[in-house]
C-alpha cells in the first residue's frame, strides 16, 4: 500500500459548491441568491426569532411557570442528629430549640443515615420507611 493508493470510501467526499463560475454550473451570476432582497446581499442575516417588524412569537406568549417556595421551607435530619436531644418527645419546635433545623422551616423528614440510641416519641415529623422501622425497633412512637 502506498500514499498515491489512498482514497475516500465513496459518499464520504461531498464536492463543494462552486459559486460564480457561469451559467451552466448552476450556480453563476446569482450565485443561488435568487434576486435582491435582505437575504442576497453580503452579510444579510436574519436574527433567530425575527419575524419581519412583527412581535416575535415569544414576546407574544405569556409568561408562566413559577417556583415552589416548598423547597426553600423544607429539610431533612439525620437520624443519629436525633441523640443530641435529650427529651423523648420530638416535634418541629425542639428540632429549633437544639438548633438542628432552621428557623422558618416548616416540613421536616428524617432520613436514615447512622444509629439511634434512645426511645424517642416522634410527633408531626414525616420519616422515611427504614428510618420508622428503626424507631419502631427501640420502642418508639411515629405520629404523624
């Protein structure tokens, strides 16, 4: 095999287009511009969107969507946080009194992540399945 041997497999090669080189290539005097208008002229683009002067489709549509404050009102804790607190009633306000959660957090749910201890009695806080079944396991109480 040599170098003058090598070629492109067929189809890969596209010829390029020859623009200006008369009539019979199809592609003479105007060059596949057709005639006048902003679009033969040199450095005649169109904006992506612009619909001639008229109100582009986007700025006629109304705005939508929002976003949830939910998210921003919500936190999980870790199970093992539970043994800092010494009670054995847990609600949202001793969560703030031990500082484990913020002030204007409204939902919490405990996760499964390390051990418990201590019995706990758990009011108005949602848990995971294999964060319950655990609580449960000590003796503890889930009410929510």
């Amino acid at each position: 095999m040599y170098l003058n041997n090598l070629s492109y497999n067929k189809g890969t090669k596209k010829k390029k287009k020859r623009l200006g080189r008369g009539i019979g290539s199809c592609y003479g005097k105007t060059c596949g511009k057709g005639h006048k208008g902003q679009k033969s002229r040199s450095g005649g683009k169109i904006k992506r969107g612009f619909e001639g002067g008229q109100t582009p489709l986007y700025r006629r549509l109304p705005k939508f969507g929002f976003k949830t404050k939910k998210n921003i009102l919500t936190q999980e804790i870790k199970l093992s946080n539970l043994n800092i607190i010494k009670n054995t009633v847990i609600d949202i306000y001793t969560l703030k009194k031990y500082n484990l959660i913020k002030k204007n957090i409204k939902n919490i749910k405990i996760i499964l992540f390390g051990k418990i201890y201590s019995r706990k009695i758990i009011c108005n806080i949602k848990t995971t399945l294999k964060s319950y079944i655990k609580i449960k396991n000590l003796g503890g109480v889930v009410d929510t």
